[in-house]
C-alpha cells in the first residue's frame, strides 16, 4: 500500500539522495511505520503527562500537590513538548517540505531553546532548595531573582545571536535528503552550553544531599540529574559518533524516544505520588504528610503553626536568621497551645504558600 499521509512521504530524487548519502559517508532510510509509531507514543504519553497536570492545577489547593509548584511544573511540561515537537522536524520523523525546511526555527528555538528552559526549570527548583535550606534565605527577592534572570538572559542571548548568524555556519538544510544539520561549531557549543546549566544543577544537587524535606525534593532532584546525565551523555555521544544520525532510522527514533520518555519520567516523579495519594488516600495522606512536617518543623528546620480557632495550619516555614529559632521543640508546642502565630520570615512553606487544613 502506497503511503499517502504527507506527514511520512519521503520525496528526494532517489539517484540525488543516494549521491548525497555517499558524500556524507551514510546510508539513507526513509521515513517509515517506525518513525510514525514515534510520534503517536510520543504524543500520547505527553497528553497523559498534560492530564496529570490539569489534574494538579484543580486540586493545587491539596498541600502536598501544591508543595510541588504547578506553575514551575507545567513550565517544564510545557518545555519538554517544545522540544518533542522539535524532535519531530529536527530527527527527521517527516518529510521536511515547506514550514518543516525552516531549520533554525525547528533546530535553534525548538529544540535548542527549550531544551535549555527544561534545564533551567529544574535547576531553578533545586536551586529554591540550596537557597532556602542551605542558605537560610528567602524565595524572593534580588538575591534570588538575579541568577535565574542572568542564565535566561544568557541563554536568551546565545538564541538571539545565532539566529542573525548565517546558516551555514549553524545549522542548515540539505535539499537533496531533506534533513538538517548541525555545523560542527554549532553543534558544540549548542552542547557546551548545555553541559554548563547541567553541571550548575549538579552543583546544587550535591549542596541539598544533606536536607531533609518532607516533599521529598531533593530525590526528585537527584531522580532527574541521574536522568539528565543520561540523556547529555548519549545526545553528546550520538552527535559525535553519529552526527547524521536523522538519516538512520535506529537512532533518530531512539533519539527521540529518549528525550520525551525523560519529559515525561520528571513529571511523574514530581507529580505522581502525591496526584496518587491525593485519588485514593486524600485525607490520611494529608494528616501523614501534615505530622511528618510538623514532626520535621520541630527537630530540623521548619516551623508549624496551628491555629485552633480557625482549625488549620497556616503555614510551615524554614528559619529565616531570628534568635527564635534556637528555641526548644517545648517551647513551640506551647506556644502552638496558645494558638499563637509563630514568628517567621520566609520559609519553605511559606514560599509555597501552603495553606494546610487541620
């Protein structure tokens, strides 16, 4: 049966390609059943991620849920579909006629740019951990805004620059096999660059090892560096050993399988436990997660409230700096009696905006 859905037609003059092939020292296999069985995993396993955030957004009032910041959780999502869809034009998964020959729009925003706003969502929660754990100072404010501005900034900047730089010397379309490539200075410092906002996410990683949370941050933390680590690794590898790899039907679909598989992987191991426990255990999960951060408030680094008259705890918070702090956990347990407020600046809880029903 001829194959009529533009999408999977691979079109080159046959003679043309297999001339083009020889220069580039590789072999050409046509886009087939297996790159559209890609694509339809890939699409339905990031629908199902884009379910389980919907489902967070409306129940983002569940304490547990809320402690994973839905904002920042659907930045990554959305990154990561970014750079599938990229994957899709840039690993030559269709025929790349028309808006799919735009290269460095596929190539340089798609899959490059977002590729860097995925790392740098996740290293801005775990740098919100280093900063309120490990350094005792507010989610907010200049001294928190100024790197995270400053890496956008740059990344932003190495995009912008690259896209007033000619083509041939960034990534460029090649007609007569319709895929793109990479030049090599390009394609190192796309590499490069993404190795730096890495290796500065490790950076924090190792500096969390020693917290103890009760939203188990910092092992989702590690959970997606071990990730990471994973997929740079063979991406740097696959572009090195292979850097035609969109001609070979092996690689560009295990390519792109692992990356959106990673996508989707972080998001459930952000989302997925408390999402769970929220369906079938929402109140025993709560008043559990609710005594183990109190419990962890009174002998490591939160502070919890409770207020009696209004029957609910209205924040859990990190010590931020005051002589308070150092009191014992008697000395909270009675003034909790009392329903009085404790005195706190920013923590933890508080830069989550938790409110915890009782």
């Amino acid at each position: 049966m001829v194959e009529t859905n533009i999408l999977f037609r691979r079109v080159p003059n046959a003679d043309t390609a297999v001339q083009a092939a020889q220069q580039l020292k590789s072999t050409v296999d046509p886009i087939g059943q297996l790159d559209r069985i890609t694509i339809y995993v890939g699409a339905s396993l990031h629908a199902a991620t884009l379910l389980l955030l919907i489902y967070a957004f409306f129940n983002r009032k569940y304490a547990p849920i809320r402690a994973k910041n839905i904002l920042l959780t659907g930045l990554v999502l959305f990154a990561g579909i970014m750079v599938f869809v990229g994957d899709i034009a840039t690993n030559g998964h269709v025929e790349l006629v028309g808006v799919w020959s735009k290269c460095k729009v596929w190539c340089l925003w798609f899959r490059v740019f977002f590729a860097y706003t995925f790392s740098a969502a996740i290293g801005i929660r775990t740098y919100a951990l280093y900063r309120v754990f490990v350094q005792h100072q507010p989610y907010r404010g200049f001294g928190f805004y100024v790197p995270i501005i400053g890496m956008f900034a740059l990344v932003l900047a190495f995009c912008l620059t690259t896209q007033f730089i000619s083509d041939e010397k960034t990534v460029k379309y090649v007609p007569e096999l319709e895929f793109c490539t990479y030049v090599w200075a390009f394609r190192g410092a796309c590499l490069g660059l993404l190795w730096v906002i890495w290796l500065v996410v490790f950076y924090f990683v190792f500096m969390i090892r020693n917290i103890t949370s009760s939203f188990n941050e910092r092992i989702e933390s590690i959970v997606c560096c071990i990730l990471a680590l994973t997929i740079i690794l063979f991406t740097t590898l696959m572009h090195t050993l292979h850097p035609e790899y969109p001609l070979n039907q092996s690689y560009r679909v295990a390519n792109t399988f692992i990356d959106f598989c990673m996508c989707n992987v972080v998001i459930v191991v952000i989302l997925g436990y408390p999402c769970f426990q929220c369906i079938f255990n929402r109140e025993r999960y709560l008043e559990d997660w609710t005594a183990k951060l109190r419990a962890d408030g009174l002998k490591k680094e939160y502070k919890v409230s409770t207020n009696t008259r209004s029957n609910t705890y209205p924040y859990a918070a990190m010590d931020d700096g005051d002589d308070e702090f150092q009191k014992s956990p008697a000395f909270w347990a009675a003034r909790a009696s009392s329903c009085q407020s404790i005195r706190t600046g920013t923590g933890w809880a508080r830069m989550l905006n938790l409110q915890l029903a009782a």
